[in-house]
C-alpha cells in the first residue's frame, strides 16, 4: 500500500530538464566539447559536479578540481539566468493536481530533487506548502542513482520505503528508486525508463486511482 509520493522535480513537475541542457550546452560549446540531447539523458537526475564530469568526458583537455569548480559554478550561473522568470505557468499540466490529489487521499509528499535550486523553485513555481518534506540536496553524500535522497526523504516522512512511491523522468531516478525498494513511476520514453515499474508521457497522464490501489 502506498502511502507517501515522492515527487522529482526536473523533467516531472516543470521542464528544468531543458534548462539544464541549454546550460550544460553552452558551457560544453564554450570549452569544445561535443555535447548533445542524447549525451545529456545521462545528465538527468545526476547532481552538478557529477554532472559535470560525465560532461567532460569528451573534452578536448583535463581540467584539475580548481577548474571544474569554476565550470559548475559558470553553468549555475546560466542556469539560474534561464530560471529567473519561472512561475506557476511553469508547472507541467496536472502538476499542482497531482499533488493535491496525493494531499486529499491522506498521502504524504515530498520532493526528491538532486537540485541545490529546488527549494527557490518550488517558491517560485508556487507548490511549495503541497510537500510535507523539501530534500536538501546540498546535505546528500550519494546523488542519484544511489538510493540515499529517497531513503532520506520516506525517513524524514517517517514511512517505511516500501510503501514509498516515486516519480521520476531520469535514469538515474528509476534506479534510485529500485534501489530503495520503491514502486518506480517513469515519465518519458518507455525505450529509456524501461526497468520502471510503469511509466506515463507526462504527469497528467498518471491514474491516480491505480497508483493508490497498489
Ligand atoms: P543543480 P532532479 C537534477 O534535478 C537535474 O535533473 C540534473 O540535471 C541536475 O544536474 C541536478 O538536479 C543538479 O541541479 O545544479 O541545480 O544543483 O531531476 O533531481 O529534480
Ligand atoms: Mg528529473
């Protein structure tokens, strides 16, 4: 039985995911290292500096600790250029639904997002009193796809894993999830997110009777 959704935020309740990569893209553009859409499905979900060097795989030279710390902190600064203006009409259709509707069926929330930007979102995209608990992602040792943010967050819920649902748009999420013996809800590409337990196209298109009954 589940009791407590665990929501990601990035590619699941706004498109950050795109953010992301536009970031990450010009940064790589910048260095001269090749970079694309599909190089970045392995970025989703993975924090900054572990982001980062799966980014650099392809760079044109080494960079030492000094120097990737200057690159993560550059793409921050794009990437916080590009969420400036976000607001609710950010929020992906059936977003605020979603969680109202874990909220009217006595369900806890939290949001599991490996972004050190996600509590400044959630203000701004105007959810963020729908989650009982806000992971800090600046206090995880182990990002995803280690199961840490989610067994801190069912901890802080104070609800055993397994009845912890999660939603997730990235690879490293649904193995994170798995990992934590929790039901793994994909949202994308069926091809990409196929070890998940099911998968939708979008939030919207979660039957929230079926997840409850489970
Ligand atoms: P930041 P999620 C993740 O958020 C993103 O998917 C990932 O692309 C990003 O590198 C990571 O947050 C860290 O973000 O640089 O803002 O700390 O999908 O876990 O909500
Ligand atoms: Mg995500």
């Amino acid at each position: 039985r589940i009791e407590a959704v665990l929501f990601d935020l990035d590619g699941v309740l706004t498109d950050t995911a795109h953010a992301h990569y536009l970031a990450w893209k010009t940064l790589a553009d910048e260095i001269g290292a090749p970079f694309d859409e599909k190089a970045n499905e392995a970025l989703k979900g993975v924090d900054r500096m572990g982001s980062l060097d799966l980014m650099l795989k392809k760079a044109p030279r080494a960079y030492d600790a000094a120097e990737r710390q200057a690159l993560a902190d550059r793409k921050n600064g794009y990437y916080q250029k590009l969420i400036e203006g976000y607001g609710p009409q950010d929020l992906f259709p059936g977003a605020r639904e979603a969680l109202e509707a874990c909220k009217a069926a006595g369900l806890k929330t939290a949001l599991v997002s490996a972004s050190r930007n996600a509590a400044t979102l959630v203000q701004r995209l105007g959810i963020a009193e729908l989650f009982d608990h806000v992971v800090d992602a600046g206090t995880i040792r182990r990002g995803k796809p280690d199961p840490e943010t989610y067994l801190s967050a069912a901890a802080a819920l104070g609800i055993d894993p397994v009845h912890c649902a999660g939603i997730e748009d990235a690879q490293a999420g649904i193995a994170g999830l798995l990992a934590a013996r929790m039901y793994a809800v994909g949202v994308g590409d069926p091809a990409v997110l196929s070890s998940a337990d099911a998968v939708v196209g979008g939030i919207d298109g979660l039957r929230w009777p079926r997840i409850l009954s489970l």
